[in-house]
C-alpha cells in the first residue's frame, strides 16, 4: 500500500467512523499528491477545510484552511486571498503573506 493508499483509508476511517459520508474532497486530495498538482491539492484542501467546519470540526477545518493558504501562496496563486479573508471572517488568524517578488526589489 502507497502512501496515497494509507493516507486515503485513514481519511476514509475518519469520515465513515464518524459516521459521515466521506467527501469527494479526500479523494480529490489524494489524487492531486500522487500526481503532485499543487494547485489542486490546495484546492481539495480548502474544499475539505469547509466540509469539516459544516460538520463542527473549526479546528481541523482552520487547519486545512492554513495548509491550503500555505500553498496557494508558495505558488503565488490569487485564491491565497480568498483563503485569507475566509480565515479572517472566520476569526483565525494568519501570518501575514510573504512579500512578492516585485515588492523586494522596491525596497
């Protein structure tokens, strides 16, 4: 079994165990780390942030929020905004962004 495969089942233990459907999120997210799409991984991760937080979950949800915003900015994607301010509305805070290219070299 791969690492895909275990970290999977574990997701899928967690959802069903808890006696939830198991989001297409878990397998969205699988699927984007085998295949190494960063983009989508965040994706799945914001995705699956929402789901836990429907479900009760703030801190975990937060936590895939943060790792989703972690990536949207590595990658210098405009979503990282979105995550932001849905962190913030949400009342969790951020580090705030790393400074951008352009920004350093004004300084």
């Amino acid at each position: 079994m791969d690492g895909t495969q275990r970290s999977m089942r574990s997701d899928r233990v967690r959802w069903v165990g808890a006696g939830l459907t198991m989001p297409p999120q878990v397998r969205a997210l699988a699927i984007a780390r085998e295949i190494s799409v960063r983009l989508e991984e965040a994706r799945a991760l914001e995705g699956l942030g929402h789901c836990l937080l429907r479900d009760g979950d703030h801190d975990d949800g937060a936590a895939h929020w943060q790792q989703a915003l972690a990536i949207y900015e590595r990658i210098g994607a405009p979503d990282a905004q979105r995550i932001r301010e849905t962190l913030r509305k949400h009342g969790i805070t951020t580090a705030p962004p790393p400074p951008s290219s352009e920004s350093r070299q004004s300084a």
